[in-house]
C-alpha cells in the first residue's frame, strides 16, 4: 500500500458519503495522506491540518525546523497549478 493507494481509498468514500469538498485532518502518516490527497484532488480539500508530517526530511534534531517547514509550505502556496493536470503538478513538485 502507498500515499496515492490510501489517497484514492479516502476519494472513493467521500464519494458515497455525498462529501463534494471536505476538510482533512492528519497526524504522522495521516498527516502526509492528507497533503497526498491535497495534491491530487484540490478540487475537492477545502483545507488541510497536517499536524507533526512536514514535506521535509525531519530525522536530525534542527533548531530551525520550523522556519523551515514553514518556507516549504510557502514554496508550495507559490506554484503557479491553475490550468495543469494533477500528473503536471506531480512533476512540478518532484523537479
């Protein structure tokens, strides 16, 4: 089982429970399904809590952590999406 594999799991139950856009709330791996899935349906999250699951490699003791979590989510909010398919900004993001 992988991110995307649970990500279209949560999809397909919001679908039968009528849930056009949702909020998601994750912690840990929770938290890093939760950005997955914000990534390949936007349309559908209206917002997302990702609580101790930064976009970063987190496994070294780093007083600057946080501000660096913080410029990650700030590079994030930048790309420019509007127009592309959920592959395109995949690739984006793994460039």
């Amino acid at each position: 089982m992988n991110y995307k594999v649970m990500a279209e799991d949560i999809i397909r139950y919001a679908d039968r429970a009528g849930l056009e856009r949702f909020d998601l709330l994750g912690h840990a791996m929770g938290g890093k399904l939760a950005m997955t899935i914000g990534m390949l349906h936007s349309d559908r999250v209206q917002s997302i809590i990702s609580i101790e699951a930064a976009p970063v490699d987190n496994t070294k003791t780093d007083p600057n952590l946080l501000s660096k979590n913080i410029q990650h989510l700030e590079d994030l909010l930048s790309f420019d999406i509007e127009g592309k398919t959920r592959k395109n900004v995949i690739d984006m993001l793994n460039e």
